[in-house]
C-alpha cells in the first residue's frame, strides 16, 4: 500500500506538471507520516474506505460508508489483512470505531485537530489508492443531515474534481492531524455554491488562494483553477470531530443535547415547532406544535437554525428559559435539555 | 398560520361574520389542524368573557350586550337622585334669568302676578352611561351601532410565569383592532398551503432571501447519492428556506 501510495503521490507531484518540488516532496513526507496508521476496508477485493488509527489500543475510526457489518476485514500499510469489530457509531456524523484484531504497534495514533486549520491550508485527502491535494476552506459551516436532520457543524474542503469515488475519503493535514472523512460533495449544478446563488459561499471560495495544478497539464509554473474544476466537500467541524472520537473510542454513542423538537421558519420571525416528541422534555414542559419560539434565555431566535444552534450549545441537563408564542399568547416555558445518541443501522453483513 | 387567517377566526368566535363568510372559515377550519386550534381558543375566550361578572369596557362586545338584554330584558331607566351636575351651567343661568325677570317690576298690573315662564323641558339624558351598559337604548336594527375597540389580548408574561396550557386572565395587548360601524376591515384571502421544501427531492431548492437580513446559507446533506463523488449529494439552501431541523 506504501508503494502505491508512494506512486499516486508521484502521479499528484512532479516538476514536470509544473508543482514545485518542494511541494511535492513535502506531500510525500506528509503522506510517509500517516500511511502506518491508516487501514483500507475491503469487502472481497473491493477498497471501501479508509480507517484511521485513533488509539493505541488498536482503534480505528472510519466512514461508516465503508462498515458493511459488525464485522470486517481491513488491510494494514504493510500489507497485513486483519479482522475489525464494530464499537460504535453515529449517524449524523457518519463516524464508526472499530476494534482491531491486530495494527501496526509503532504507528502513531491520528489525533483530530483542534481548530488550529486557517482557510487556506493544505490537506490531503486520501481514498483508496488516490491521494488528492485539498484546501481547507472554513470550520465554520452548518449543515442538516438527512435522515436525522440534526444540525451538525461541518468543514468545508474543496478540491479538484476527482476521476473516481471520494465517499469516505480520510482527510489528514501535512503534519499527520486527523481532519475527518468527507461526509458529502455539493451537487454539481447552479443551485450550488458554485453558482452566484449562493455568493457568501463564493466569496469563501474565492478568499482561499487557488491551488496549482498538480496532475497533467504541463507547462511550468502554478495554474489557477476556476470554480467548474473544483469539487467542494464537506466534513465534521474539528470540534465536532474531537467529541466524537472522545464518545466512541470509549464503545458509547455521541450524546447530544436535544429537547425532542422539530422545527421550521415561522412566517414574521421565530421557530415554528413542527412537532413534538413524545416523552421527550419539549413534550414534558408543554410545548406544543405550532408554537412559535421567539427567544431562549433572552436571546433572539428569529430562525429554526438560531434555536437548533442554542440547543446544541447547552449542557445536558441544563435548563432553557424559552419565549414561546402560541396563538395571541406569549409563554415562558423553562425546558430541560435532554440527550439523544443516535446509533447509525448497518448495512446487512456480507460474506468476507 | 397568518394574521389575516386569524382575523377571520377571531370574528367568527364573536359571531361578526355573515353566514356565508363563517361557512367558508368553517371549512378552512376543517382542512386545518391550526386553524381548528385557533378557533377552539378563541371560542373558549369568548365563553370565558361571557362568564365574566364584569366586563371591562373595552371588551365590550356585540355579542355579550345582545346575551346581557335577551337574558334581562331592558331595564327601566334608574330614577335620578341627586343633581346632575352636567346641567350645574344652565340651570344656573335659568336661575340667573329668574331672578332678573322676578326682580324686574311689573308691568301686567299684577302684584306679585304670575308671569307664565316657558319651561323647557330639560331633557332626561337618555345617552349610555358608561359604566351601565345594560341601560343602553340599544337599537337592535344597527348591527354594528357602536364603535368598537377589540383588542387582541395576550398574557403579558410574568418573571415567573410557567405554564403547560394557555394563560387563563385576559390583559391588554399591543395590537388593537377597529371595528367600525360603517364597514367592515379590509377582506382577506388567507393563505393556505405554505410552500415546503422538500428534503430529498431532486428539484432545485427554493431560495426565499429575507429582504432586512443578509443572506446566510445553511448545507443539506442527502441521502442520496452524488453519481460523480459517490459520496452523499449536499446542497445549499438559503437559512430562509423551508427546512425542518431536529432539536
């Protein structure tokens, strides 16, 4: 896997398509860092996913895109095919850790960044054998994740456009930091962020300094890319990334903070609950659909991502003063924060 | 649901709708779980209002005064006792023009005759006093004779106030409606069916941009797959967007 690897990095570098050496030697010096902690998933001969390294009890974390079962086989960078067991796993983050049988004992576990990545920087994203050169646009976007549509923080990375599958990719920074896996790729069509519809999305674009071609071409010197040669990509927010190594690497769900309901924009302002869930402390504290949230603790909620966003930034356990309108009343409801995990259904087991 | 819906619920509550317009608010009552919610608590408040010894007057409305008089009847007019100060300047300048006159000599050769003095007859005051609704001389052929102020009420909440149902007491609100008597408020369409988006459909998503709010975008991550990355399909949608978030 390390030659391979090696001869992917040789086909992503090179003075002759124009990359500067230093660069290119750089991403291989990256890359040399990480490939003993990083395992590929196979089922037959076919390369799910990568799993990264994150304990040195022989953890590995992965794309659940990638995990077909409680248990899989894997292959190690020297080569080695080893049995992984399922611990645990989320669905809305899309993360699974397995327990591996055996792992290399001198490679180092990946640990996930902790918010020191600047628009800009550089990653690497790596799937199966392709290794592609990637920018770190922003921590800070927000995102809803069908089917739970929880609100989740996520990275945004953008690339050039792929020649094959990137679902799953592991995504490392040069030092060997865990960045995550990408969860999803923005629909390539005019709705997107690539289109003049969404500028704020094109201005975080174009804010980042393009990268240079690094695969064919020719010609010396840097490229510059326009949007129509670059995929955008979405991974967990490095903080998100951190508390879900830091639940599951102990065999437990990712608890979040959640009062059980759903909510929408309310016409004038405000959240409009959709539903509620039944037992859950929404319910307990009367809250009802077609309540109108118009403010939590005495700030403002004007949207249902504002409220989404103040939920998820609790402690479990804490208490929420919400403003509640409901028809021409006004309420002040407190509502206790609760938790949900959300374990994410595998796939049916195929046969290793 | 809208103001303009609500409106319409309010008024049928208090019976100011015709037949015709409480028939079709009924039936988009029917189609609608709000809107049969709305209407349930207004009517509620109204029959709380009924059962209300006294009612403040600026919640007077058509509908108790016409439950008061089939209840009770007109009364008689109260006899007056005491003087009614409104009449304190013209009496006493009758009082003054008395006094001339009888001081004046006279001129009939009648010592001390009686000089026939057109007495007007002051008229009783028959208007409505305010704080006695019930004697109004209500004339039950203006369906809307006064003018009234209704006013949308809201629980103004207390530091303390927690509740798990709709706060009982009625207290003023910020919004005031007029009813005049000449007219009714402007006609409303309500709106029906607010468009939603929805999730995992292939058609590209509504973009709604709040005029006074700078336009922020949220990501939509699918379930379906994007044919080129193989990973999961993302778009982007305005925050303004009809999308339902789990908290």
């Amino acid at each position: 896997m390390l030659s391979s690897a090696l001869s992917a990095l040789i086909v992503l570098g090179g003075a002759a398509n124009g990359v500067a050496p230093q660069a290119v030697e750089k991403d291989r010096a990256a890359w040399s860092r990480v490939v003993p902690s990083v395992a590929s998933i196979l089922r037959g001969n076919q390369d799910l996913g990568s799993a990264a390294l994150v304990s040195s009890k022989g953890l590995f974390l992965t794309h659940l895109g990638a995990v077909y079962g409680d248990r899989i086989r894997a292959r190690l960078s020297n080569g080695e095919i080893v049995e992984m067991t399922l611990k645990a796993s989320d669905e809305p983050t899309q993360l699974a850790v397995l327990q591996a049988s055996d792992w290399i004992k001198t490679a180092k576990p990946l640990a996930p960044v902790d918010g020191e990545l600047k628009p800009g920087d550089r990653v690497l994203a790596v799937r199966s054998n392709a290794i592609m050169r990637a920018q770190f646009v922003t921590g800070t976007r927000y995102g809803v994740v069908a089917p739970s549509q929880r609100l989740m923080q996520l990275s945004e990375i953008s690339f050039e456009s792929p020649s094959n599958q990137v679902d799953g990719a592991l995504v490392v920074t040069p030092d060997g930091r865990l960045v995550g896996f990408l969860n999803a790729t923005l629909r390539a069509n005019t709705e997107n962020a690539l289109s003049p519809t969404a500028p704020d999305a094109m201005a975080e674009f174009r804010s980042v300094q393009p990268m240079a071609k690094a695969v064919g071409g020719g010609g010396g010197g840097a490229r510059k890319f326009g949007p129509g040669d670059m995929t955008v990509a979405y991974t967990t927010a490095p903080g998100v990334l951190q508390r879900a190594v830091d639940s599951l690497v102990r065999g437990k769900g990712i608890e979040r903070p959640s009062i059980g309901v759903d909510v929408k924009n309310a016409e004038g302002g405000g959240a409009l609950i959709d539903s509620v869930t039944p037992g859950s402390e929404a319910d307990q504290a009367g809250l009802q659909a077609g309540d109108i949230v118009i403010e939590i603790d005495g700030v403002k909620i004007s949207k249902q991502v504002d409220l989404a966003k103040a939920v998820m930034n609790q402690e479990i356990g804490s208490s929420l003063r919400m403003k509640v309108k409901r028809g021409r009343w006004t309420l002040t409801v407190p509502v206790k924060v609760g938790s949900k995990s959300q374990k994410a259904p595998l796939r049916p087991e195929s046969a290793i | 649901m809208d103001r303009k819906t609500e409106d319409l619920i309010a008024r049928l509550a208090f019976g100011e709708l015709t037949e015709a317009e409480a028939a079709q608010v009924r039936a988009m009552a029917g189609r609608d779980a709000d809107t049969a919610k709305a209407l349930d608590s207004y009517e509620l408040l109204r029959s709380d209002l009924r059962q209300m010894r006294d009612v403040p007057h600026d919640q007077l409305s058509k509908e108790r005064l016409q439950s008061a008089i089939l209840a009770q009847g007109l009364k008689p007019r109260p006899v007056r006792h005491g003087f009614p100060w409104v009449w304190a300047p013209v009496a006493t300048v009758a009082a003054a023009l008395a006094l001339f006159v009888f001081m004046q000599p006279s001129n009939h050769g009648v010592p001390g005759g009686e000089k026939e003095i057109s007495h007007d007859i002051v008229a009783r005051n028959d208007t409505v006093i305010p704080n006695d609704p019930y004697t109004s001389p209500l004339n039950t052929d203006d369906t809307r004779m006064l003018t009234q102020t209704i006013e949308r009420v809201a629980a103004t909440p207390r530091p303390e106030e927690t509740t798990k149902a709709p706060p009982a007491p009625v207290r003023r609100s910020r919004t005031v409606h007029r009813y005049h008597a000449s007219g009714r408020e402007q006609e409303h369409t309500p709106d029906m069916e607010p468009a939603k988006l929805a999730l995992n459909s292939a058609s590209a998503p509504r973009s709604t941009v709040a005029a006074s709010q700078p336009r922020e975008s949220i990501v939509l991550i699918q379930t379906e797959r994007d044919g080129n990355t193989g990973a999961k399909s993302a778009v982007e949608v305005q925050q303004t967007e009809d999308v339902i978030v789990s908290s």
